[in-house]
C-alpha cells in the first residue's frame, strides 16, 4: 500500500532518461481513441523531429489513423527492454495531439529524412498515397525510472530548446555524411564504448542541441553533450572531445588483450 507522495521533483537525469527513452525507441505502443469509447492501442514504429517531437507513419487504412484523423489526442508508450522484472526498466508515457504534415513542406521532407535515417525498411511505402507522417506534439508525460521513480513532465523537459539552433539544424546533414564518412572509427567507439551497445558498423542518425543518436541495424543509442550545442561549431568540438574520451576508455581494454 503506498504511503506518502511518490511524485520525485523533476531534475536533470530525469529529462536526460525521458528524452533517452523517446529519441532512442525504434517502437512505441499507440493508444488513440476509438469511435466507441474504448481506447485501442497499437504498435507503431517511431522517430524523433530534431526537437525530439515524436513522429510516425501510418497508413490512412488501419484503424488508429482515423481515429486520430477524427480525435487527435493520444499517448505514446516508450519501454527500455531488458532482463529480469519489465517493470524495473526505464519507461514513459507521452500524451500528445497528432498533426498531419504536409509532405511538400520544408517540415515534411525533413521529417520524411529523419523518420527513413532510423526506419529505412519503411522506404518501400513511406511515399504510397495512403501514407501520412503525423508529429505527435507533446502536451505532457509520466516517467517511470524503475520503482520508486516516477516523475510529472512537460513538453520542456523532454523537448529539446530550439531557440538559436538555425545553424545547427542547416548544418544537420553534413555533419552526419561527414561523421559518417571520414570519421567512422569515431562513430563505432561512441557505439561500442560511450553507449555500451555490441560492436557493428555504427552510423550518426540525427544531431540535435542537447545530442545525438547513433544506429546499428534495429539498435538505436542516445548520447548527450556535456554543454548545449550552440552551433555546428559546438556540435564538433563536443564530437572530437566524446571520441577522444572514448579511445582513451578503449585504450586499457585493447592493451590487455
């Protein structure tokens, strides 16, 4: 029986963990609202707008798409997997309203961009007429950190400020085809050493102000910079300084072996 207020003061590792959790879900359960009154959930995969708004692409045949064409408000489930109790890892729920996006909009080709860099089997329908991207923006969330860890959030503190970012959003896809290109040992040490993941050829999928998420196959990681990223400058000074800190963390292991 709980006894007391279980509600923790939102604090930094709190909004690093949510903004984790829902930058880094290849997946999330969708629940909309049906016609009937009974919510329906779904699972739907999932990525991020560069403020970590989540979006989605759905088809205008399933079910959960007309509801929300009809009722916008829904919640997002985002859910860690790993071993033991599931309900000792990581999770949270996000309730937003979905908005449809115009797909010949500047927004529309760069949520069409970002949703493929992390969905790319999604590339054989993602332009079929029936299909929509959808932003799903944030009204508020609740984070479950593992027992006796939950937290009331709002959209600031799981969505990236993107106040002054003009240069780093432009700047995007560079820095990802030359990260990716020239500096792919880099790429595979914040993989392998700075997120703890299985070693495979690691790729830069988006950069943000607070981060950035890498990819391998199905396997997605969220980093975040030490300082908020003012620019493109910022962004690689804080990028040389993670690789440099990761060889050295490799450095012990491969002398040892």
């Amino acid at each position: 029986m709980s006894t007391g207020h279980t509600i923790r003061t939102t604090d930094d590792e709190a909004r690093r963990l949510a903004r984790s959790l829902m930058r880094a879900s290849p997946v999330a359960s969708l629940a909309t609202l049906h016609a009937g009154g009974f919510p329906l959930a779904t699972l739907t995969s999932v990525a991020s707008d560069v403020d970590g708004t989540p979006v989605v692409l759905v088809s205008q045949l399933s079910g959960h798409t007309g509801n929300l064409l009809a009722d916008p408000r829904c919640c997002l489930l985002f859910a860690r997997a790993g071993k033991g109790d599931p309900l000792a890892h990581p999770r949270i729920s996000v309730m937003a309203e979905a908005q449809v996006i115009e797909r010949g909009s500047g927004e529309g080709q760069r949520i069409r961009r970002r949703f493929l860099a992390r969905q790319p089997k999604a590339a054989l329908y993602a332009d079929f007429p029936d299909f929509l991207f959808m932003r799903m923006r944030v009204q508020s969330a609740s984070l479950n950190g593992g027992f006796g860890k939950a937290y009331e959030l709002g959209p600031a503190d799981v969505l990236t400020d993107m106040v002054g970012a003009e240069g780093l959003v432009a700047a995007e896809q560079d820095i990802i085809g030359h990260m990716n290109a020239d500096h792919a040992d880099a790429v595979r040490l914040y993989g392998t050493v700075l997120a703890k993941r299985e070693p495979g050829p690691w790729r830069l999928l988006g950069v943000d102000p607070d981060g950035f998420e890498i990819g391998h196959g199905s396997d997605l990681a969220r980093l975040e910079f030490d300082q908020r990223a003012g620019g493109p400058e910022d962004v690689h000074r804080q990028l040389v300084a993670m690789a440099r800190a990761a060889r050295a963390a490799a450095a012990p292991s491969a002398a040892s072996t």
